[in-house]
C-alpha cells in the first residue's frame, strides 16, 4: 500500500528538550512513512497570555497540517513546562483528531508526572494521546514502538478528517 507520508511535529524546547528531541528526531529520520519537522518552542515568540498575534498565526498552519505530534517535555516541579502549556493554549483546532505521542525526562520521575498531565489536556481538547511513552536514557525499541502507534493512530485519524465535535 503506498501511502502519502505522514507529517510529524516535534515540539520542543532548545534550552532543555534538544539533546531528547534530536535523538527522536534522527529515528523518526529513518521512518519512510514519516516526514518530520521540529519546532522548537523557545524560539516560536509566543504570546505569554494565549491570543491572536503574528506568532500564532504563523505557527498555526504548521501545526494544523500535521498528522501527528511528538511533544518533549521535561519534569519540572511534578507538571511541564509554561512554553509547553504557552503553546498547546495558543492553538485549539489544530491539536483535535490527531495522535500525541511523548518524550519525557527530568527528576524525579523520568517525565512521568508531566505526560500524565499532558493526557488529560491534549484530550479534554479532542486529540488522542498514545499509550508508550520514550523516556530518558532513549531506548530505540522505546521509540519505536510509541512511532508504531503514532503511526497507525495518524493515518486512522487523517482518514476520519474532517473531525467535528
């Protein structure tokens, strides 16, 4: 079956996510089923209080053609980062019927306690996060099993698109 690659997005976090993000990054590269871009979110000029401004509307068609997310997230103070709820409030539509996968790490529990999190808000806003999680140290089988079902979760959910509530 040939079909059209899927658009993968890797939000992360220059100052503490790079080393975590590049090395997903460098597998998801060896993934013919995927094309993927990161978007590093110390760098995106988000707004601090989530309102239209030029940053948002220039991030929201990269997000919006996506079909699947990676988000990189440390653990800071047992939750995420304020970019990363800075940046998944700033959008709404463009997160709904699209899968989420996670890349964790931080003390003192790997990350965790920020994925838990990071579910319930990605799916209070309609989009399905994936069961496995990378951690750190990263693990190839780690990522490639959470890419499998990334993948498969993506091109279920573009096939179902457009998704209304």
């Amino acid at each position: 079956m040939n079909e059209e690659p899927l658009r993968m997005v890797i939000l992360t976090e220059e100052r503490s996510g790079a080393t975590a993000a590049e090395r997903f990054a460098e597998y998801a590269a060896s993934r013919t089923e995927l094309e993927t871009d990161i978007i590093d979110l110390s760098l995106a000029c988000l707004p601090e209080v989530p309102r239209d401004g030029s940053a948002v509307r220039d991030l929201a068609p990269w997000l919006a053609d996506a079909d699947a997310f990676v988000v990189v997230t440390a653990e800071i103070n047992r939750g995420y980062s304020g970019s990363v709820k800075n940046a998944i409030d700033c959008f709404a539509a463009e997160w709904r019927a699209k899968p989420v996968g996670f890349v964790a790490y931080g003390a003192p529990t790997g990350g965790r306690l920020a994925v838990e999190q990071l579910r319930s808000v990605f799916g209070g806003l309609h989009a399905m996060t994936v069961p496995d999680v990378v951690g750190d140290p990263f693990r190839v089988e780690d990522a490639e099993r959470m890419t499998n079902q990334l993948v498969w979760w993506g091109r279920a959910l573009r096939a179902a698109r457009p998704y209304t509530s």
